[in-house]
C-alpha cells in the first residue's frame, strides 16, 4: 500500500532521541541520551497508598469523564504552588491542566499561529516543541543562545525580518538541550522586544524546579503585567514523567480558547492521575520531595561536570549547568560531530547530536547533550573517559 502523508507529516523526522533508544539494549552500553528523570525520583509507595484510596473511596470520580480545564482540586493546588514559589498569577490569568508540558506547548502554537506564522525559538531547542510547530505549519526561526541567553541583537533582527510573528517560544530555565538559565537582564529585555514588537512569549519551565546551586532568577510570566506570557510546566521532572500531568497559565481570554483546542484533541487530561497529582501534593511534602531530587542531580551534575574536567582535552567546551538534568558540549569545528558520535556509538556510549535541536535540521553542529539524570555515578565516570579519549584521538589525527 502507498500511503500518501499530509504534506505537514511527509518530511517531520522521528525524534533522534527516541530512535536511539532503540539502539540502547545492548548489555553495557552508557546512555547519556535520554532525557528522562531518574526512576528514584518517583514516589511509588505513596501513590500506590494514594491509588488504592481513591480506588476505595472515589471510584466513579476516577474512572468517569472529568472537565477539560481538569480536576479542580489540582488546578487549585497548582495555582497556589505558582503564586508560592514563582509569584505567577494575577485576577485575570487562569489555569488548565495538559496531557504533559508537551501538548500546552502544542495547543498553545494551535491557538495562536496560522500556516506559515512565525515562532520563533532559542538555537538550539526542545526537540518535542520544534516538532509541533512544524506539525501545525509554523515558520520556525532559530535565535542563536548564548551563556547569557538569547542573543537579543539575533533576537531583534528576527523581529524585523518576520513582521508576522506570533511567539518566542523560550527555555529560560536549565534549557534543554544546553542547559542555559537567561540572566534577568537577558529577560527583562527580551520582554521589551516582545512589547515593542507586539509577540507573545511561551515561558516553558519543566525544570525550573531543579535548581541545585546559584540563584532563582524570576520567571518572565511573574515579570508580565500585559498578559503577554504564557507559562507552560509540568509534574514529569519532580513527581512522574509517565502520568503525563502538566499545565498552561495565562490570561482567561487565551485559556478559554485553549480549552476548547484541548476538546478537540483528548477531552481532558486522565483524571486518575490528576487525582494522585492533587492528593500527593495535599497528603504528602512536595517541596522536601523536590529537595531530595535536587541533592540527587547536584551529585550526578557535580561528577559529570570533575569527569569532563579531568579527562576531556581542553579543546572541548562544556556549560556548567545550576539546575536541570542537561549540559552541552561543543567539539571545535574542525572535528567531525557525526564522526564523534558513530565513534561512540561504536564503544556503546550514546549521545544526542546537536542536529537533533537545530531549528534548521540542515545546520551544521558541532555540539551533543549529555544527561546526568539517568546513568549511574560510575556510568558518569566511564561514559565521560570513553567520549574524552575518542576527542583526544580525533584531536592527534587532525
Ligand atoms: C523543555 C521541555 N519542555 C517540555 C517537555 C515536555 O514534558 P512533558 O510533556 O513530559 O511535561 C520536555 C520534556 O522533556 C522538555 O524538555
């Protein structure tokens, strides 16, 4: 049979990442690919507790259609934790609750973009919301990230040369792939570009929770007093990626919109889950919960990071991230990054190209993501020698 794909899927590429890990099973290899969060983040006696309660005691609730906006007990605790930690929330916002950060990501370029508006995005990204850009017909531009940032000179110039942009859409916080936290001085005028252009911004903060050294940096959605930014988190990172929980807030006007994007798509958001979601947070202490996650990636960060200090050749860049489960490394130009990558592959320790993230799939890279969440310490120690001695070898054969 000749299947004849929509035009928008004909040329969208499986995601790199999760086709490596098909190639993961082979006894002894290292992954530093995934992006998954560490199983012993998961609070699986709790929920189990919390599961067989509502089983006993609120079956119907569980197992019945529930409102698309999502399980109002959780809404309210969501809500309450926002204004808590991140100062988020004002009279006119509301808050719904997605199938994962990843389709608040999606429903919002839904929602706002026609085919061929622009977004635009940090070079490189988040590969799950590049992907659903295209897929909606969005012109993608890529701004390139500096230690600080989006680069705000690219940024404007982007503005300039794409009148009929919609978003920016922004990793501010331990941003996936590089691992970046946007300064506040870099925040504050990328929200002066955005009122002086007239742009949304997408605030998308998965991790903003995991911060293990430095300081919190505020959020742009707790700088904006126009409604101009639409906050987008998520429960996979701190509680369980598989439960598939996260959620947008952002002015009524847009969310009501939203919402009837969302009942078009899945109704609503599994509401057993919403329920485990809100009952964890009202029974059990989140916030010591997250503590203990942040002393695991401190400790897996910190021996990434003496790893590469000790055994990569100078010549290889690496950023030290404050929080968040990524860091990105960069090859000089004069090595090949496919070369690199096949070479470790060869020795069963997997990497994700930079390719993977570029908002141009045709840009060249010369940079991988490493993860520090998923393999364990000695892992770190070996993986780190085995990619260092492979750059070194390409070095002396340069
Ligand atoms: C930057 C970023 N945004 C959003 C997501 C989506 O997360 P989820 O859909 O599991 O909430 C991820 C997942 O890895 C991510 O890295």
């Amino acid at each position: 049979m000749q299947y004849k794909i929509s035009d928008k899927f004909v040329s969208l590429k499986p995601s790199a990442i999760r086709e490596i890990f098909k190639s993961l099973g082979t006894p002894g290899s290292i992954s530093f690919a995934a992006g998954n969060p560490n199983p012993d983040s998961f609070p699986v006696k709790e929920m189990k507790k919390i599961a067989d309660d509502i089983f006993e005691n609120e079956p119907v609730t569980a197992l019945q259609y529930g409102i698309t906006e999502g399980y109002t007990p959780l809404r309210k605790l969501v809500s309450e934790r926002l204004k808590r930690v991140y100062d988020i929330g004002t009279p006119d916002d509301d808050l719904i609750i997605v199938t994962g950060g990843q389709q608040g990501i999606e429903l919002t370029c839904k929602v706002m973009c026609n085919e061929g508006d622009t977004v635009l995005c940090e070079n490189p990204s988040f590969i799950g919301a590049l992907n659903s850009f295209r897929s909606l017909g969005a012109k993608l531009v890529g701004v390139p990230l500096g230690p600080e940032g989006i680069d705000l000179e690219a940024l404007e110039d982007a503005l300039r040369a794409n009148p009929n942009t919609k978003f920016l859409y922004t990793i501010p916080t331990f941003q996936n792939p590089a691992g970046i936290t946007t300064t506040l001085e870099t925040r504050k005028a990328v929200l002066k570009l955005a009122e002086k252009y007239d742009i949304l911004i997408l605030e998308d903060n998965p991790y903003g929770d995991l911060r293990f050294t430095g300081q919190d940096v505020p959020t742009y959605k707790s700088m904006d007093a126009e409604g101009r930014v639409i906050y987008c988190g998520s429960f996979s990172k701190v509680l369980s990626a598989g439960m598939r929980i996260g959620f947008l807030c952002a002015d009524k006007n847009l969310i009501s919109k939203i919402v009837v994007a969302k009942q078009v798509e899945d109704v609503h958001t599994n509401v057993l889950f919403q329920m485990i979601c809100a009952k964890y947070i009202e029974q059990y202490d989140l916030e010591e919960h997250i503590s203990g996650i942040r002393e695991l990636y401190r400790h897996k960060a910190g021996l990434m990071l003496s790893a590469l200090d000790r055994y990569m050749p100078k010549e290889i860049g690496y950023t030290r991230p404050e929080g968040g489960i990524f860091l990105w490394c960069s090859l000089p130009e004069s090595l090949s990054l496919d070369e690199f990558v096949r070479r470790a592959g060869e020795k069963n320790v997997f990497v994700v190209p930079g390719t993977a993230f570029s908002a141009d799939p045709e840009e060249e890279s010369h940079s991988f993501r490493l993860n520090y969440s998923m393999p364990s310490d000695d892992e770190i120690d070996r993986g780190i020698k085995i990619l260092a001695d492979i750059a070194a070898e390409m070095l002396a054969g340069r």
